[in-house]
C-alpha cells in the first residue's frame, strides 16, 4: 500500500460506504425464496437494525482516535487476548474476500461469459483488485465515486425501462410473512449487505476528519439502502413469483427489457454495474485483510502481503463451493449465523467495556 498513511474525507467514506454495500445486490436473491413479496419490507428492517450497530463502530473509533483497530483491541481486552480478537477479524475479514470473489466469478460463468475457465477470471479479478490495494485507500476511495454514479445510473435506466413490465400487485398481500421467515429474512440481509461494514474499522483511522464519521457512514448506509429498495421492489413487481428460483433477480429483470428489437441486451448495463460495485467491495475486503495482518503481525511493509493473499484467495475460491446451489444455500442458511459475533456481538460489547472501564485513561493517570 502505497499510501499507507494516506486520509479519506467524510464524504468520500460515504461513497465507500454506499458502494461496498451496493457490492452485495447480487446476494439479495439469498432472502428472495424466503421473503417473497415482502423482500422490500426485510431489506427495510434490516437498514434500520443496522444502524446501532454502525453507529458503535464509529463510537469506539472515536473513542481511540489515531489508533487503529488492533491497538483497540489491545487496549480493550489486554494484550492477550486482544491480539486474539484482532486474529479472529483477520480471519472473518479473509473469508469475506474469498466469499465475494467467488461471488463475482461465479455471476460471470453463470451469465456474462458461460463456460469460461473460472480460474483465469479469478487470477485476473485478483489481480487488479491487489493493484488497487497497492495504491491504497485513498485510490480506492476515489474509485468510489465512480463506481456509485454508475450504479445510480445503472438502477435510473432500467428501472425507467422496466415500468411497463412492473406489476405492483406482485408485492401483495403485504405483512402475511410468518414470523420465522421474517427474521430470517431480515437476518440475512443485516448480516451480508449492512453488517458486514464492520470492515471499516480498519479504514476509520484514515478519516481526515473522525466527528463526521457517525454521520457520513450512516448517510452512506441509508443511500445504499434506499437502492436496494427500488431495487428489490422493481424485481419483485417485475418478474413476481418467479423471482424466487433466480439466483440474480436483477440480471432477470434487466432481461425484460425489449424496446420494439432496438433496446435489447440491457441487462449488460446491470452487469457492468454489479462488477464496479463489487469491485470496490473485494477491494475494500482486500485493504481490510492486508491492513489486518499487518497490524497483527507488525508487518513494516504490509505491501509484502498483497501478492501470497491474493494467491490464497484464488486457490480458495475456486475450490469454495462446488455449485452456485450450494453457494446459495450457505449463504442464506450459514453465514448469517457466522456473521453475529463479528458484526453484532463484539463491536458493541468492545464499548461496553470501554466504557465500563472508562477508556481510553486520561495522560495524568497512565503509569
């Protein structure tokens, strides 16, 4: 990482923010076969439980400012066992490189490039997304910017294209979800799109500005959300019933799209879209691995890493899942629950005990 100690402003978190969560639209056909018509009111309930949750990662970050999040830890549980902790987000935040690239590999030989060589694309993905780590989080941030518009304008288009086809009684009846599938639901997506911007704790430390963060990271996770609602109510109301055997609604959706045979092939808009966003998601992931490690291991040159993880993620993502069915059942049935102490349970109780503790102490009173 060239630019280690590089800052990001606010706003550019927010973008980052946005973008990295918009990274995950692929993954909300997981809560699809289980929401159904009411997938929009999950995704709802999922950004507003969210939010507490984002808020305690920037109020400990705000309680330590100029650590980072290994020294947090530290400095939290002792140096023993915060070392432990920071070992076991390592480890969480190396899976969810290794979930999304398999993600995005498994989207481009399902239904961009069918029957392509898995491993070439994901040599390639990793490669430029390791390129993008070595010029670190400021480059990654300005990358952010792009790749929300383009979202924003991929979202625009086809949802405006769509309007014909959108059939709004789809979404009825409204609120006969039973109980159990409802949590569910709303578990699954608080867990993969929302909560897994745990993965800033390793990027707070580069805000050029910390008092802005509650509110720039909050503005960043309710632009993505209010995404992902249009999104989820433009394909429900657009393929219905049906949206629940496909593994990606939006790329189906998109598919619909046919203007009198001059407007056709749409759905490569929504394509582009889902790369560039879930770029900036493995990119982030990859900066947060790295970033962790070499905490971790008081790594001088966390540049050293980039190239022996990128290889690792590319041995363990072609080999992570043996079919997309399978992909998807661990991701609506597994993950979720893997998800809870990393993003719901340790953040807010590393508080707590902050807080209990009255940390950080005052200069007059350390030894």
């Amino acid at each position: 990482m060239e630019h280690d100690e590089a800052k990001i402003s606010p706003a550019q978190l927010m973008l980052l923010i946005a973008g990295f969560i918009l990274g995950s639209s692929l993954l909300t056909s997981f809560m699809d076969d289980i929401a159904g018509q009411d997938a929009w009111v999950a995704v709802l309930a999922a950004f507003l439980l969210s939010i507490p949750f984002l808020l305690s990662y920037v109020w400990l970050y705000k309680l330590f400012p100029g650590k980072n999040f290994a020294e947090v830890n530290d400095i939290v549980y002792g140096p023993y066992l915060g070392k432990a902790v920071t070992a076991l987000y390592a480890a969480y935040f190396f899976l969810l490189l290794v979930y999304n690239v398999h993600d995005l590999s498994d989207f481009y030989i399902s239904y961009v490039i069918p029957d392509s060589p898995q491993l070439v694309f994901l040599i390639v993905l990793t490669l430029t997304c390791a390129y993008a780590v070595k010029k670190g989080i400021e480059a990654i941030a300005r990358a952010s910017l792009f790749a929300v518009a383009y979202y924003v304008f991929a979202v625009a288009v086809t949802t405006l294209l769509l309007l014909g086809s959108i059939d709004l009684t789809n979404l009825l009846p409204v609120f006969r979800l039973p109980a159990r599938d409802f949590v569910q639901s709303t578990h699954i997506f608080a867990a993969i799109p929302f909560g897994e911007v745990i993965a800033f704790v390793m990027i707070f430390p580069s805000l050029n500005d910390y008092k802005k963060a509650g509110k720039y990271a909050v503005g960043g996770l309710a632009a993505a959300a209010l995404l992902l609602l249009i999104i989820v109510v433009r394909n429900t109301g657009a393929l219905g019933l049906s949206a629940r055997i496909f593994t990606d609604t939006s790329y189906e959706a998109a598919r619909l799209i046919d203007i009198g045979d001059v407007l056709t092939r749409i759905e490569l808009v929504i394509a582009v879209a889902i790369t560039v966003a879930l770029f900036l998601k493995i990119a982030v992931l990859y900066y947060a691995t790295v970033s962790g490690i070499s905490k971790l291991c008081r790594v001088r040159s966390p540049q050293t890493l980039i190239v022996p993880l990128g290889i690792a993620v590319v041995v363990l993502a072609s080999n992570a899942f043996v079919s997309s069915v399978s992909f998807h059942q661990y991701g609506a049935n597994y993950h979720p629950m893997l998800a809870i102490p990393f993003e719901f349970v340790i953040p807010p109780l590393s508080l707590l005990i902050a807080r209990l503790r009255r940390l950080p102490e005052r200069k007059g009173k350390r030894t």
